[in-house]
C-alpha cells in the first residue's frame, strides 16, 4: 500500500484551509495574491502556507529564492497547486458573487503525472 508523504498531507491541508477561507468569507484583500493583489489565477501554495497566482511566483523567484511574504527558501519544486481554491474561485465568478476575475493571458502551469510542478528551460538560439 502507499501511504502519502508528510508534506503531501500538509500541502492538501493547506490548500483546503485556504479554499475553506474563501468559502466561508468570501474573497477579501486576504484572499488576493499578495504580489499583484488581484483574484488568485492559477493559485499555488509554498511550504510555508502563503497562497500567490503561478505567474506571479515564478517570475518572482526568477530574482529571489525566498517567498515574498515571510522570506522562507523557497523553490520551484517546493510550489504546489492549490486546485480546491482554483475550483472554488471559478464556481463564484461563474455565479457572479465574485467582484472581477483573474487576470487573464497567463500560462496555466505544467504539471507532471504526480501533480507536481513540471519545470521546464527555454532556450533561444
């Protein structure tokens, strides 16, 4: 039998906690990503529970590797997407009860077979 890893069961309680807030209250300034401050689009969770759209984190750790709000190391590897709050955010934009949408034009994540962030390299020539 596999048995889920310890940061596997922390990163799904962190993302419920925080689908969880926003069903409760509704979305609120706590509730929009603190780089860009708008709805969370493509919302993903660090290790150390903040929440922040995935265009917005990985152009911020392409110029630091510690999260932006608590200054914990951070990594691309260490990302996770929060899928419940994802999902959430969409049933109340398509029901209206959410103020404006996520930003659009965003490339949605990569991610591999195991739900991990699939991080890629471009090159030019």
């Amino acid at each position: 039998a596999v048995t889920p890893r310890a940061h596997d069961a922390n990163a799904m309680a962190l993302a419920m906690d925080a689908a969880s807030d926003v069903h409760r209250g509704g979305l609120d300034d706590s509730h929009a990503c603190p780089i860009c401050r708008e709805t969370f689009s493509d919302a993903f969770n660090t290790m150390c529970g903040h929440t922040f759209c995935y265009a917005c984190i990985v152009e911020h750790l392409a110029r630091a590797h510690a999260c932006p709000c608590c200054a914990q190391p951070l990594t691309a590897e260490s990302l996770f997407p929060n899928l419940a709050l994802d999902k959430l955010l969409k049933q109340l934009s398509r029901s209206g009860q959410l103020p404006g949408s996520p930003r659009s034009g965003t490339a949605s994540p990569a991610l591999g077979s195991d739900g991990a962030l699939a991080t890629t390299t471009t090159t030019t020539t």
